[in-house]
C-alpha cells in the first residue's frame, strides 16, 4: 500500500511512539499489562497508516474539461445556493449567488484531496479559525480553512477550501498562485478530518444528490 508524502512525519513520529511503547512493554513482568500495551501500540500504528493511504486511482482527464470531480471521498452533507462571497476576489463577479457542495471526511475516508477543476490557481488563503465539527453547516464559516480559486483559459470558474474540524489541526498543500494544475491530481490533505466545499456558477448541472457518496478524482459531482 502507498502512503502520503503529506503523512511521512506522522507516521515517523508514531513509529517511534510505538516502538517505545513495545519496548516498556517488553520491561514488564505483568502478562495482561505487557498484551495491553502492544495492543495500544499496534492500533496506533495501524491506524495511522490507515488513515496516510494514498490508493492509486484511474484519472480519466480525456473527458468533458466541463466536468468538474470530486475534491475529497466522503459523503454529501450540504447541496444549494448560498451567497457569493468571492466577489472581492474578482472571482463569480456577474453572481450574486453560487452553488454550493460539501463533502464531509470521515476518520476512515482516504484524506487525499485532489484537484477537481483544470486550470491556473489565481488565487489562495489560508484563514485561521475555530475547529467546529465540520459536518455543521457554519462550520465553513468560522472554522480554519484554505481557500484556491481557478480558472481555465475559456474564463470559467471553480472556487474550493479545505474545511478543518473538530480533530482536524492542520490543513496542507502544494500548489501556489500562478501554477497550472490538472483535474485529478493530488494537491494536498486535511489532517484527521473534516471536509471540503466547492464553489460553482448557480447554473451549473449538478451530478450528484445530497448524502451521495463521493471519490476524489473519480465522481463527477457538476458540469459547468
């Protein structure tokens, strides 16, 4: 199984958590003391390499540029109209009113996020803010997050932000104002949660439906 650059210190550093923990556990005398540790070692670990996958999937990029997929597995949990916030950014200037899709992250949804829309990245902020559960509908609002804008060379739009919560602490990526990025590729994670909102014109033809399940990469969620 492949493991994320993104995790490589996480995982380091529970290695060697874990390998302390075997070694106290190798000290003891007690029987069930000594299981009990290496069991507490063992699902710490596994654990972690768990959530660090990074399963290689079958980009089709061959289709519709239109087509916009999906940023992040998970689950649909906010499908409708909101207003346009981004005008100040010059991005959905003509609209008063985007479309809006979330996409909750469970702590065993693969955290890899990818790029759902072909394009030049105009635009990037990462905001700090409060760590609501990420499932509640301000939680886009007030809770740390990374904003990436993007436009093609015919001058449509997708705008997206990483959506830390409640377990999530860190929010990362590898793209920059100014870089050309391809529809499906891995640009960056949340660490141990959350979600990710995509932002598109309101006459967008939407795909998918509210509590749909979703594959980053894979499902088309909108045509635009």
């Amino acid at each position: 199984m492949k493991f994320t650059e993104f995790g490589r210190n996480e995982i380091i550093k529970v290695l060697i958590l874990s390998i302390l923990i075997d070694f106290v556990a190798f000290l003891i005398s007690t029987l069930e003391l000594k299981i009990i540790l290496l069991i507490v070692s063992f699902i710490l670990f596994s654990f972690t390499l768990f959530f660090f996958r990074d399963p290689e999937r079958k980009i089709d990029k061959t289709l519709d540029q239109n087509i916009i997929y999906s940023p992040a597995d998970g689950k649909i949990v906010l499908l409708g109209k909101v207003n346009n916030q981004f005008k100040k950014l010059d991005f959905f200037a003509q609209y008063n009113e985007l479309f809006q899709i979330s996409i909750f992250m469970s702590p065993l949804n693969v955290h890899i996020n990818r790029i759902p829309f072909s394009g030049q990245v105009k635009y990037i902020e990462h905001k700090k803010g409060k760590f609501y559960a990420a499932f509640k509908k301000d939680a886009g609002e007030l809770n740390e997050q990374t904003i990436i804008g993007i436009e093609n060379i015919a001058g449509k739009q997708v705008i997206f932000r990483q959506v830390a919560g409640f377990l999530a602490r860190r929010i990362v990526y590898n793209i920059k104002t100014g870089d050309y990025v391809e529809r499906g590729n891995r640009f960056g994670m949340i660490k141990f949660g959350s979600r990710v909102d995509i932002f598109l014109s309101p006459d967008a033809n939407i795909l998918i439906k509210l509590n749909n399940s979703v594959r980053s990469g894979l499902t088309h969620i909108a045509k635009i």
